[in-house]
C-alpha cells in the first residue's frame, strides 16, 4: 500500500512539472507571437530538434549494437554457447541505449546548438590574429564549437569506458551467478571483485584498447585547439601569447600532439596483445610531458625573459596593444593639439553662445530629487530617473533633463493594496518633466517646460499627445486593461480620471488564457474575477530591460534606458551590444573576460504600446551573424522614423569603457607602453559634501569645439596617472554624419593645463569663496558641490561648477541650486548665476534682468572701493549676527546685498579673486 502511493505521489509530482513546464511554454509563445517575434521563440526548439533527433537515432543504434557486441563476447569469454540472448536480454540493451542516448542527446544539443549557428551562420571579420594570421571568424564563430565538441567527445569516451565495464560487468555476474550479498565476508567480496574485474580486462582488452586509441586522437586535436588558446593566455605581461608561450609552450603542445598520435597506436596495439602496463603507461607519460612542459615554461619565463622582458616582449605587447584598440573601436580616434593658451574675451563667449548657453547648472541627482519632490504629484508617482537628450525648445537647440513619472502601486496605502487596485486600476504613469539644463527658477529649482498631469508645456516640440506609461524602467508585475471597469488614469482634483487602454500591447484573455496565466502567475484571482473578461488583455514583461533581453538574450544592454518625445509621443531608447570574449590578444574589460564591444544596435520600445524595435546603427560582424541566425529580428538604421533618429546618442557605457581602456591604450609605442610613462587617470573631483575625491563622470553637453559646429557630446577629462594636472579631453560625437566618432584633445606636456581636483582646491584655497561655503553650509543647511566641469572655449578651458544648497534634518529635502563658481585662468569668481560669474570675469552683457539688478557700474575711485569695503565688512557682521539668531530670512538678504557689492568692489579694484555669496 505505502509502495502504491509512493509511485502515485511520484506520477502526480511528474505530471505536475509537466504540466507548469508546457504552461510555461505556452505563454512564452504567446508573448512572443503578440511581439512579433516567433522565429526567435521557435529557433533554440527547432534547432535542437534538428540537432537531436537523427543524433538520438544515430546513438541509440550505436550503443543498442555495442552492447550485443559486448554480450557477444562475454559468452565466448565464458564458454558459453553463441546465442542471441533472448528477448529479455535485448530489451535491457535497448533499455539501456535508450537511457544513454537520451542523455548524451540532451547533454550534446544544450551545449552546441547556438554554437552550430553561429558556425553555419559566421560571417568574416577580414581581420586576421597577429600569429597564426587567422580571420577573426575563426575565433568567434568556430573554434567555440570545436571546443565544445572535444568537450562532448571526452564526456562521451569516459561515459562509453563506464557503459562498457558496467554492461560487461552486469553479464559476468549474470551468466557466472556471481553473487554479492550482505552475508558475503569482506574477503568474498574482494574475490568476486577481482573475479569480475580480471575477466573484463580478459574480455574487453581491445575494446580498451581502441577506447585509449580514440581518447588520444581526441587529444591530439584538443591540442590544436589548446594553441589557438595562447591567444587569451595570460600568463605573460600582457594578454596573449608572451615570448615564454610562443618558444616553450607551443612546443610543448606540437610534443603532446604528437605524443598522443603515437599513444593512439600503441594503445590499440596494446589492448590487441593484452599488453595491460604498456596500456597504462600512455596516461602516465601523457601527464609527465605536461607536468614537464609546464614546469620548463616556468623556468624559462623566469631566467630568460624576465631578465630580457622589453626585448622578449616587445613584438608581443604591440600585437596586444593593436588588438585591444581595434577591440574596442579605438583605432581611429582623432586626436588633436589643444593648445590652451588662447585668451578669451567677451566676443569669445559670444562666439561659442551655444556652448555657454548649454552648460549644466543643474545636475542629475539634485534634478531627481527635485523631479520626485515637486512633480512627484502622488505618493504612488515615482521618477526613478533623469536621462540628458537635446530638442528644440523654441527653436534654440538646447540641452534637457527628462523624467518619466512612473507608476509604482506598491506604494499605495496598504490597505488600498488590493488585487484589483494592483493589477487592474493602477496600472500606467503618466508623463514627463523636462527642464533645461543651464535654467534654475528664482529658487534654484529646475525651470521646467514640461510639467503637471496632464503635462503643459509652452515648447511645440515637447507637446505630448499620449502620456501613458505602460512601460518603463520599474520593476513592474502584471497588468490587466480592458476590463469592466476603468483604469485610474490620473487625479484631478477630488476626483480620479479614469480611462480605458486604446493600445494594442497585450494577450487577450481567453478562458484557456485566464487558466493558463492563472497557472503562471499564481493568481486564481484571474479567474474568479468578474471583471476579466475574453476581452481583457494581459500585459507582461513591461519592465524595458526584461521585456528587450527576453526577445533578443544573445545582446547585451544598457541597464539606463532613456526617454524621449516623438510626434507626441513617448518612447524609450536602449543601447545594445555585442560583447564577446574571443578577441585575440585583446585587454578584457569586466571581471567575466569580456574584450570586445560594439554598441550596433538601438532598440526603441514605444511607452504606451510596448512594441519592441531593433535597429542596426552599424555595420558589424557579431550582429551580422545574429541577423543571419534570426532574419528580420533588426531593421537598418534607415528605417528609423527621423523624429527618433535625431535622439540616438553616443552610448554613455561604451563611452566608458573605451575611455578606461585608452587610459593605458592610447600608448601605442611599445616601449612607452612597458614602462607606462604616459598612463592616464580619470580626474577626479569634490563632489556633493563629501572631501574625499571622487572621478568626474563621463558627461553630454552641446559644445563647439574649434572647427566644429555646434553639436551634442559626451565628454570626460583625463590627468596623468597619480598627477591632477589635465593631459587630454575625450569626447564622443553624437549628431550628424559623425555620429559615433571619437575626438581627443591633448594638452602640451610641457605647460601647467588645471586639472578638475586642482581647480576644486583652489576653490578651497579662495579667502573669499571658501568663508562663503562655510558659512552656507552652517545653522541647519549643507552645501553640495555639483560636477566640475572643463568647458572648451575656443582654444582655451573655463571650469564651472554649481552649488546647492539642501536643509541638514527633515525628509524630502530638495538641494537648490544657489551659487555658480566660474574658473579661468588665475580667476575664480562665484556668483548667483553662470551669467553673473561670466559678467564678472569676462565683462559680458548680462540679459537677465534680475541679473542685472545685481551688477552696478562704478568709477572706481578710491573713496568709492574704501565705502564698498566698509559696506561689505559691514553685511558680512550683519548676516552672522542674523545667523546667531536664527533669523534666515534676514540672514539671505544680507547675504544677497553682500553680494552685489562684492561685485562692484571686483569692477572697481580689478582683483583676480573676488566671491559674491
């Protein structure tokens, strides 16, 4: 009884997964079919069913015959008469073969499918590898299933070895009755093992034999395999094959390569004679030529190449330095003089007005807060980021922030946290915030152009005509439209919009679909649910990296989505990749050994309908193979509608990973390459309050650099290694023809170029700025410093960095952005705006005009400069003395009068520092 229903319990729990496996089946296919993408949902199936069904077939005759061999001979062996074992005995071998072959089917078509289409599929690189002047194809697309394949051939030899000392085994103890029992003495065990074991080495001796010979051979090739490996070695000084691999460790594998043919024959030879210990003794060698080889090579990089390293080394370090450049797109960066020297006037800033009116006086992380803080409108509203783009705001082509208001219904009340509230009624977002990146309102709050639910903007461009966010960077569960009832779609006043989805995303839900996801989800509620309908639709996988990797996993992604507004509506762009770790002497650039990317592929998810777009940006040979294996899976870059083409933009991730790697690789000497005299570092900063410095991020901004137009770049500056001083300025291009393109600016080596941290310490240094700073960041308030940053002019480099101030205690503090420090040449100057620190320093026009109620034109006689320093001295006693009482009104309008005669006193005096609070 117990045994009967253990064997149900076992069926149930069979079933069961059977069935949860073909319910999760059935909804893949049906994600994939609503997507548009079944050839990608269909190819693993019908690849491994083109793979696996004649090589089950193949493999089960093959081990179905062997084993009547191995039965064959074991009678002989035993005497006993040739039979054809009868229909019990066959039914085992076919039992057996059956097993064996599902196994090795199942293990062999897991490991290679993918491999076999990348090598039917491969498209060539026309670039060979610097040693065995390969084409690069070799190593991405064919040596991985040649790899795999000798894996699965040493699986299969040793499963074959344990298949045939088992079955013969089995027969022994069969047909001789040899028995093993509990009441067997240890002494009767051995015996009958010895037995056992002495009459298989009698009986399959030549099979062994052939086994080793073929074992061998295997070995052979996995030498030649293990050469090509060289390429990824890193046991030199550099990734790739060293002078020690090259003159002792390819020899060693040519000697084991050959070593192994010949064991492949006197193996067979041996299992022919019975000649057992010249058997054994093939391994036995085999090991000591590698234990050997492996010590000599030691030997040698010890006492002839690292005594001799540049010498040995140096054909090698170039093939590794122009392997990495060419990894990582950097062969054709172009680089140019950046003098520095140039003298900027108020006609220079005139000239570059695109640059200066697109510089970031906001920064991402107080823009967030802000966002969450002032357009939150809900506690169940989150922005869970800020992205830069660029668009024409009235024209102008300028510089924004964008946010996408999300919706995340976990933060509902919990007792409003129902099931329907959940999964039927809070279902979508609802619109952006968009603020120019150089505008602040009076408060220092971005300045928004696009605002409120439902969003208002005065910008034509930025006119959004549906708002709905189904789809966005929360990690969203299920929802379900279409019911009957509405949607929440917005507040308004006491009351709640409602709505009911008009998109196309979505799997209608069928009475076998309620079931099915039902099953999926865990949710009866699916279908006891009145309000679910066969019209209602289920939406899964709106979270923009899961839904675009679940379409296409052979791609690597951005985890930053961003957004953007096209013909009133609202998309998300994300940056795809092709990685891989087959590059040839190429530097990895993560902990997984990834040494290759290329950023080929935008993906553009449409917010409200969730359909899922890829386009080809550039021609490559990874993807090319993808677009082979899965036709139509990626579009041209010319069928992107223009309205989001001209928002693609240099890929921030990309971005840093070339500049990490041309830290060290733009060295393309290699002799400067050895002794790393021109390493480079990311400078660093002071950021937020903390003093401890932190690297400047990579960053965009619309800029004009010398002989080129206005346009949209993502820049960072580097110093020399342990040095703070700038050496060079990376920019990556993202507009027009150019798109993609890499420009370096290089300082000369033999002038003083302030690096970031130098500028941030003379910040520090400043007698009028530094008080300034202290005493903002006293009585209850801290002082945040934003992102320091290096601003081409012309020929020359101004800093500027923003300072906001945010209350010390309380929750949701917003950091306001109250002050802009300016920095050229030996002046530092900070202001209320970047205008009035450029007024300041450069004696520019100032438009605005609350600005310029602040800047006051003087004689500068002495008697004027003696007043204005008694006024200042006096404010500045006034304003502690407000501090002391608590009274801040007071105290910032002392603070705002102190300033505008600190002011004055720089146009009178003609000093090179001057601060206005």
């Amino acid at each position: 009884m117990k045994k009967t229903l253990f064997i149900a319990l076992g069926i149930a729990i069979g079933v069961v997964i059977i069935l949860l496996s073909l319910n999760q089946f059935y909804i893949g296919y049906l994600w994939f079919s609503e997507m548009g993408y079944t050839n990608i949902f269909f190819k693993e199936i019908i690849t491994k069913s083109q793979i696996g069904i004649p090589l089950f077939a193949v493999i089960v005759l093959m081990l179905f015959f062997y084993l009547r061999f191995l039965y064959h001979i074991s009678r002989r062996y035993l005497g006993l008469p040739r039979t054809n074992g009868g229909k019990k005995q066959n039914i085992i071998a076919l039992i057996i073969s059956g097993v064996a072959a599902l196994m090795l089917t199942i293990f062999i078509t897991d490991n290679i499918w993918y491999q076999v289409l990348e090598f039917v599929n491969k498209t060539t690189f026309n670039i060979t590898d610097p040693l065995f002047n390969q084409d690069l194809s070799l190593y991405f697309f064919q040596l991985p299933l040649y790899q795999e394949l000798f894996s699965i051939f040493i699986g299969i030899s040793f499963m074959i070895g344990i298949l045939t000392f088992g079955y013969t085994a089995y027969t022994l103890t069969i047909e001789k009755n040899i028995q093993f029992s509990q009441e067997q003495n240890l002494d009767e065990l051995k015996e009958n093992a010895k037995g056992v074991f002495k009459a298989f080495l009698e009986i399959a001796s030549k099979q062994i034999g052939i086994f080793l010979g073929i074992f061998f051979l295997i070995l052979a090739l996995g030498s030649v395999l293990e050469a090509f490996q060289l390429l990824y070695s890193g046991t030199g000084i550099v990734v790739g094959a060293g002078a020690a691999d090259i003159d002792v460790g390819l020899k060693v594998i040519i000697i084991k390569g050959v070593l192994c043919l010949v064991l492949a024959v006197t193996s067979v030879f041996a299992g022919f004679k019975k000649k057992y210990l010249l058997m054994g003794a093939g391994p036995v060698l085999f090991v000591v030529v590698v234990i050997v080889g492996g010590v000599s090579q030691g030997i040698y990089e010890s006492l002839i190449v690292i005594p001799n390293q540049f010498t040995k080394e140096e054909k090698y370090l170039n093939n590794n330095i122009q392997s990495t450049q060419q990894a990582y797109g950097l062969t054709n960066v172009e680089t140019k003089e950046f003098s520095a020297t140039d003298e900027v006037n108020a006609a220079g800033i005139e000239q570059n007005a695109a640059t200066i009116k697109n510089i970031p006086i906001n920064d991402l992380k107080p823009t967030l807060d802000m966002y969450n803080s002032l357009q939150g409108i809900r506690n169940y509203y989150k922005f869970y980021d800020v992205d830069v783009d660029r668009y024409l705001v009235n024209g102008t082509y300028t510089q924004v922030f964008l946010g996408v208001r999300e919706m995340n219904n976990t933060l509902l009340p919990t007792e409003a946290k129902t099931w329907v509230n959940l999964h039927l009624k809070y279902t979508h977002g609802f619109g952006l915030a968009v603020s120019p990146v150089n505008k602040t309102n009076n408060v220092g709050q971005p300045d928004l152009v696009v605002k409120d639910i439902p969003p208002v903007t005065d910008v034509p461009e930025l006119k959004i005509d549906q708002p709905r966010i189904y789809f966005g960077e929360n990690d969203y569960s299920y929802a379900v439209t279409n019911c009957t009832s509405a949607e929440f779609d917005y507040p308004q006043g006491d009351n709640n919009q409602e709505v009911v989805y008009t998109g196309t995303a979505g799997i209608k839900m069928s009475f076998i679909n309620k079931l099915a996801f039902a099953l999926y989800h865990g949710s009866p509620e699916l279908l006891l649910a009145n309000e679910v309908t066969g019209d209602s639709k289920m939406i899964i996988h709106r979270n923009i990296i899961d839904r675009v990797s679940t379409i296409a996993p052979f791609l690597t992604y951005d985890k930053d989505p961003y957004p953007i507004i096209s013909e009133g509506k609202i998309y998300w762009i994300v940056d795809a990749f092709t990685t891989s770790s087959r590059y040839p002497y190429s530097q990895a650039f993560d902990t997984t050994g990834k040494n290759y990317i290329r950023n080929s592929v935008k993906v553009v998810v449409d917010a409200y309908n969730g359909d899922v777009t890829f386009y080809k940006v550039a021609d490559e040979p990874v993807l090319d193979t993808y677009g082979k294996i899965f036709p139509g899976f990626v579009k041209d870059i010319s069928e992107m509608p223009a309205g989001i083409k001209q928002h693609i933009r240099y890929s921030k991730t990309l971005f840093d990973v070339q500049s990490e790697i041309y830290k060290t690789y733009h060295m393309s000497n290699p002799r400067v390459f050895y002794n790393k005299e021109d390493q480079w570092a990311t400078a660093n900063q002071i950021y937020e309050s903390e003093k401890t410095p932190v690297p400047v991020p990579s960053s965009y901004i619309i800029m004009k650099l010398p002989q080129r137009e206005a346009e949209f770049m993502l820049t960072i500056p580097f110093t020399p290694k342990d040095k703070d001083n700038m050496t060079a300025w990376l920019a990556g291009v993202s507009d027009g023809p150019e798109y993609g393109k890499l420009i370096l600016y290089q300082f000369p080596k033999q002038q003083l170029v302030y690096g970031a941290m130098q500028i941030e310490q003379r910040i520090d240094q400043d007698t009028v700025i530094s008080p300034q700073l202290t005493l903002l960041g006293q009585q209850g308030s801290r002082v945040l410093r934003g992102n320091l940053m290096t601003i081409p002019i012309g020929n020359a480099i101004i800093y500027v960095e923003p300072v906001y101030i945010q209350a010390a205690s309380g929750e949701n503090n917003i950091p306001e952005m109250k002050k802009v420090i300016v920095c050229y040449q030996n002046q530092i100057v900070m202001a209320d705006s970047l205008e009035l620190s450029l007024a300041q320093i450069f004696n520019t026009e100032v438009t605005n005009a609350s600005s310029k109620a602040n800047v006051t034109q003087t004689t500068g006689d002495i008697g004027s400069v003696l007043a204005l320093t008694t006024k200042a001295n006096s404010l500045f006693q006034e304003a502690q003395d407000a501090q002391r009482a608590g009274d801040w009104a007071l105290y910032g309008q002392k603070l705002s009068e102190l300033g505008q005669v600190l002011g004055q006193l720089q146009q009178l005096s003609g000093a090179a520092t001057v601060a206005a609070p």
